[in-house]
C-alpha cells in the first residue's frame, strides 16, 4: 500500500499548550520538529481552558511566592505529587507567562498595569494569570503566532517557511515505531493516518514527543471533546513506557447538567473565584458543612467571614467553596445523594446579587453565553445548575521531571498525558502553567536526546507493515458491529461503576465489562472506505480507550484508601502507607496490563523544611515524620 513518508529529528504528537510548546523548544534548538495532531491546527483541549493559568508571580498579593505555590500543589495532590516537579513547576511558571507576554499575549491587568491574577480553588493567594474566562484561547494563540514567527524566519533563511516546524493537521497517529519490540528499543517514528483521505503516513524520527491530552471520552458525563480519547497513554503503554496514577481522575465540580445536550460541559471554576456560592435545593450554602479535617484551619466556618475574604485576604480565611475540586466535587455528589439537589440532578451555583450584571457579564463573558445559548439562562439574574463532570486525568507516563524522558529511549511525554506532576488532584490553573513548563522541558529534553544519538534508529519494513495492518483493520470488517455502540457501553460502565465513588465489587464488574467490550472491539467494522469515515477512526480510538480504561479501574481497584481525585466507598479515609506508593502499569509481553507497586522517593529536605509538622502529620508516616523531626532540629 501507498504510504506518505517524511523525515524529522522530533515529531510532537499534539497541538494543544504542551505540543506546541515543546515544539517551539525543540525547533529553537536547532532541531527539525513536525507537529502532528488529530484535530484541527488550534482546536486542542488548551483553547477551551477558561480560569487561566498558576503562577506565583506575586502581582496581586505580593506575599505570593514559588514555595508557597510548591506548598498549595502538593497539599492539593494530597502530598503524592513528583515533589520535583511540583518544584520545577512552581519555580518556572511565572517565567514562562512572562515568556508568552513577550510573544504577544494580552493578560488582563491590574490597576498598576501589571498582569492580572485571579483566586482559584486550593491557591493561597491569587494567582491565575488570565484573559476574562478565555486563557486557553489566548495561550493557544500566542503560541501559534509563535510557531508562524519561527517559520517567517526560516523562510528567510533557508527559503523555506516549513523547513524547521511543519503542521500535519487533522492527522491522527495510530502507533508509535520502534527499533525492535523490547521495551528499551529506541524509537524509530510514528505511524498514522490522514484523516480526510485515509491516506497513511508514516513519519521517521529518533525523538517523539507525547501531548496527546487525557481520557475523558471513555465517560458518558465530561468537559473533554471528541479527541481526549487517551491515545498517547495507550501509544506509550504499547510502545513500553509506564503510566502511573492512572485510578486519580478529577472529576471538575460544576458542569452543566442541563439541558441533557450539554451535560458535562464546564462551568469555570471562575466563577467561584469571583464570588459565586454553591447552595442545595434548601438554599443552604452547604459547603460549611464538608470542611474536612485536613483543611479545618484555611477555610472559613461563618458566610460572613467567607465574604470578607474576597476583599481583605489577610485577614480571614477562604470561602469553602474554593476548596480543592475533589473536595468540592464529593460534597455536591453527597447533597444530590441527599436528595438536596436541583431539579436536573446537580446543585445552584450563583453570582446573583454578587457582582452587578455588567461586573458579570465583564468577568465571565463565556459563561453568560453558554448558559444563554445552551439552557436559556441568565447567570446575571437566575442561578446555574451544576454537578460534577470528568475533567482530567492526574495519571499518566511515568517521566523525568527534568527532561520530560520516559523509560522508552526517544519517548518524551508533557502536558496531561504525562503523570507525577498533580499527585492525586490538580489544582485549577496548575494545568496551562504545566503545559508550559514541561513542554519546554520535554523539547528541550527531546533535542538534548538527539545530541547524544550515535545513529539514527531505523523502521524495519516488518514494522510497517504491522502498523498499516493495524490501521486498515476495522475497513476489511464492514460487516462487524458498530463501534459507536461499544463506546457508549464503555462510557456507561466507567461512569457508573468506576465514577466519582467506587467499590470494590463494582470495579470488579467494570473490569469483566472492560474484558467483554475488548472482545467485541476487535470484531467492530466500518463499512465506507477511507474517505472522512469516522466510524473506523472510533474503532480505531477504542482500542486506546479500552486500554486505559483497564488501567484506571485496575489501579482503582488497588489503592485501598481515599485521596484525591480516587474516593472509595470501602475505605473512606487516607492512607500514610498508601502515600508513598505509586502503582505503576505497563504491558507484559502477551499485551495483558500488568500493575506493580513502586516507592515514591523522599521529598528533597529543603523541600520538606517548607511544610510545619502539624500539617505533614496529617499524611505522612511515623517513619517519616521522626526523619522530619531530625532535620528541622
Ligand atoms: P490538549 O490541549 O488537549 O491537546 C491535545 C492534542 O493532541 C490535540 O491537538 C489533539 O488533536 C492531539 N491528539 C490527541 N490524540 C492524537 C493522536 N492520536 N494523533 C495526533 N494527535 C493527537 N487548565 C488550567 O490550568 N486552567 C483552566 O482554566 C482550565 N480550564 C479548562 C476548561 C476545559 C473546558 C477543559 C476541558 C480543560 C481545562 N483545563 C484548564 C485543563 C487544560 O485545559 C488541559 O489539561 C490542557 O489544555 C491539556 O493540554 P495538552 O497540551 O496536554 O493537551
């Protein structure tokens, strides 16, 4: 079969923040980088990001610093977070969006003239650099323009615009190339297919690096859109890496639950940043009532105190509404539980009354034209309905903080499809600031990697012909059964049985479901041919989907305790034994997902000297706690 060939030093598989920042990097270091993504060129998850981006620039509350920001992500990830990366991002994000003003972004500003910086959920102080409820759009644009300014200077170089970065759009990659089948041979490239003309494209490169996004369309209720269909979780795992953290799921608390089109949809976190209260069926502002002990001393117990915050931050303590989302998402699924609900099956969320309509429509100009569009709604005058939607995943390639390396030589990972950086929760706005800083990390990473390459690793023609074997499958199956109806099995069984709060026997229940829907995906078709058929591309999108999936419920089923974004019914509390362990799944040789036990390092001392004891006795073990002693002594 006719296959396009071409010929990078670094291909990026995905355009959202992390691709195109680690691809910037990588042409910057001289190297020749292809950008590679499945959708249109500008339509990633990063442009839908609305709340803005993490970092402790000290703008707004000039008490603002990188080792409270490190403090604030690791008391958000529940202290299972890579403390290096923790530290890496805390350290460069402020760098890294003064580097985007400097290639053009418009952040709104204070009154001083300096970028603007809004409070979110588990953030100190405030800190979220941001263009009104837009960020992504803005972030996604900077970054374009970046990568259009690189090639006018390569056009007048080399005479050729796209002689150093070149776009494939709307190109999906199917799997990853190897030099042989171990998992420490190097890779060799990446093989896909053209979405529009089913044409196949094989590209041939000593470096790729993974942006691919998360997971979210293996749930029937998300924030994520057609392409988070865990590809390059699935493309690394069958290339050898190791994904971890894969049983942390955030399920964001305020999605849209109404009308049934739009369940899932985000409503941004903003909103609750600029005043918005969550109230149950009763009009109770319930969230008083789910401080958990953890976070007893940070967050207000009166409306009253609650309210002053906004306006004199030194003097009281946050509203509980801006608890960490895994908090927050739990006590609304309790009060709809309850039968405290609203009528569609979520809660109120409101900024009646709070912020004047033209203050509203001002700060969150997005939201206003959601609910106006979508459900009819006002936000200036009636209250939202919302309930929790999953939103992001925490786990994902195991890499090198430093380098963004995983342990396949020549794989790189960054953005959501990398794991460690969030621990079990993310903080909102720590997302865009990750993209950043480990999308120049990986590219750099990935250039550094080439520079101690003795020869470039080759694609055997075996190799090729298994990977357009692969691709071509579910077209010789015309006949086979529609893929949409194993999907929607798939989202159904992840959403009821391995949701917000798991049990055992139900995870044991997703795991047979997962086992039969693998089956019945090898035999589903796409009858069409390969002209724009999406019925082969889900077909093809389903073996990554069940793949990961297995992961998350596997790994669920393991961590007998409750942290995160990874709340069990059985075992309600947190663990001190479970923190240090990271539960770490690869594919053995017969393709069967395999999940190991691995010791998370100790935190670095002058890293651990910035918590005080009282606050690292809540998680750590006693063990752990007599070394801290020892060190602060
Ligand atoms: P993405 O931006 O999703 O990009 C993934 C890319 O990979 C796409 O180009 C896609 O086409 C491509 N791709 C996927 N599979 C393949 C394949 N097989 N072959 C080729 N290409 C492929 N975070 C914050 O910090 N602040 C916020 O305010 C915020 N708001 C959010 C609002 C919404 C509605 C959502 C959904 C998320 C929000 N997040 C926010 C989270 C954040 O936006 C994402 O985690 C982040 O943008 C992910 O970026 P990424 O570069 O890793 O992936």
């Amino acid at each position: 079969m006719d296959i396009e060939r071409h010929e990078y030093d670094v291909v990026v598989i995905g355009a959202g923040g992390a691709g195109l920042r680690a691809a910037i990097e990588a042409r910057q270091q001289g190297k020749r980088t292809a950008i590679v993504c499945k959708s249109l060129f500008g339509k990633a998850h990063t442009v839908m990001a609305e709340g803005g981006a993490a970092a402790a620039m000290g703008n707004v509350n000039p008490a603002d610093n990188w080792m409270v920001h490190f403090r604030d992500t690791m008391r958000g990830g529940k202290f299972l977070n890579n403390w290096r990366m923790a530290e890496l991002h805390a350290k460069e994000a402020a760098d890294r969006v003064w580097e985007l003003e400097a290639w053009g972004a418009l952040f709104d500003r204070t009154k001083d003239g300096k970028i603007s910086q809004r409070n979110f959920g588990g953030h100190e102080y405030p800190r979220l650099a941001h263009v009104g409820d837009r960020t992504g759009l803005e972030l996604i644009r900077t970054l374009q323009q970046r990568v259009v300014a690189l090639q006018q200077e390569d056009q007048e170089l080399h005479g050729d615009a796209e002689a150093y970065i070149k776009v494939f759009a709307e190109c999906t990659i199917t799997r990853l190339l190897k030099q042989g089948p171990e998992p420490e041979a190097p890779i060799s490239g990446a093989f896909g297919y053209w979405r529009e003309t089913g044409r196949l494209v094989c590209f041939d490169a000593p470096a790729v690096v993974l942006a691919t996004g998360g997971i979210g369309k293996s749930y029937t209720v998300t924030s994520n859109s057609w392409e988070y269909t865990g590809d390059g979780h699935a493309l690394a795992l069958l290339a050898g890496a190791k994904l971890i953290n894969m049983e942390f799921i955030q399920f964001h608390p305020t999605g849209m639950v109404w009308p049934p089109s739009v369940r899932g949809i985000l409503v941004t976190e903003s909103v609750r940043g600029d005043r918005g209260v969550l109230r149950n069926s009763e009009g109770k502002r319930f969230m008083f009532d789910y401080i958990p002990e953890v976070f007893k001393d940070k967050y207000a117990t009166s409306e009253e105190e609650a309210d002053r915050w906004y306006d004199d931050q030194a003097g009281n303590r946050r509203p509980p509404e801006l608890l960490p989302r895994d908090e927050v998402a739990r006590a609304i699924n309790s009060e709809v539980k309850a039968g405290r609900g609203s009528p569609h099956g979520g809660v109120f969320l409101s900024v009646v009354g709070r912020l004047s309509p033209a203050e509203i429509v001002r700060r969150l100009p997005s939201m206003h034209h959601q609910f106006k569009e979508l459900a009819d709604v006002d936000i200036t005058k009636e209250a939202m309905e919302v309930g929790p939607t999953c939103h992001y995943i925490m786990g994902g390639v195991e890499v090198d903080a430093d380098t963004g390396a995983s342990s396949v030589p020549g794989l790189f990972a960054a953005g959501e499809v990398s794991g460690g950086m969030h621990g079990s929760n993310r903080l909102g706005g720590n997302s865009l600031s990750d993209l950043l800083v480990f999308g120049r990390r990986a590219g750099a990473g990935a250039a550094a990697y080439l520079d101690g390459l003795a020869a470039r690793p080759v694609i055997s023609a075996e190799t090729l012909q298994d990977a357009e074997q692969e691709a071509v499958a579910p077209l010789s199956r015309a006949g086979g059964e529609n893929p949409y109806e194993v999907h929607h099995e798939l989202q159904r069984t992840m959403n009821e049985l391995v949701g917000i709060i798991r049990k055992a026997e139900e995870m044991r229940e997703a795991l047979e479901a997962v086992g039969k829907l693998k089956e019945r995906a090898a035999g589903t078709g796409a009858p069409g041919g390969r002209i724009y058929n999406p019925g082969w591309h889900l077909a093809l999108d389903l073996r990554n989907m069940l793949l990961v999936s297995e992961c998350v419920a596997r790994a669920a089923l393991l961590r007998e305790e409750s942290r995160g974004g990874h709340t069990r019914d059985d075992y309600p509390a947190m663990s001190a034994e479970w923190r240090r362990k990271l539960l770490r799944c690869a594919l053995t040789p017969g393709g069967e997902v395999a999940i190991e036990e691995a010791v998370q390092p100790s935190m670095r001392d002058d890293l651990i000297a910035l918590f005080d004891r009282a606050e690292l006795s809540k998680y750590v073990t006693a063990d752990e706690l007599a070394d801290y002693d020892a060190l602060v002594k």
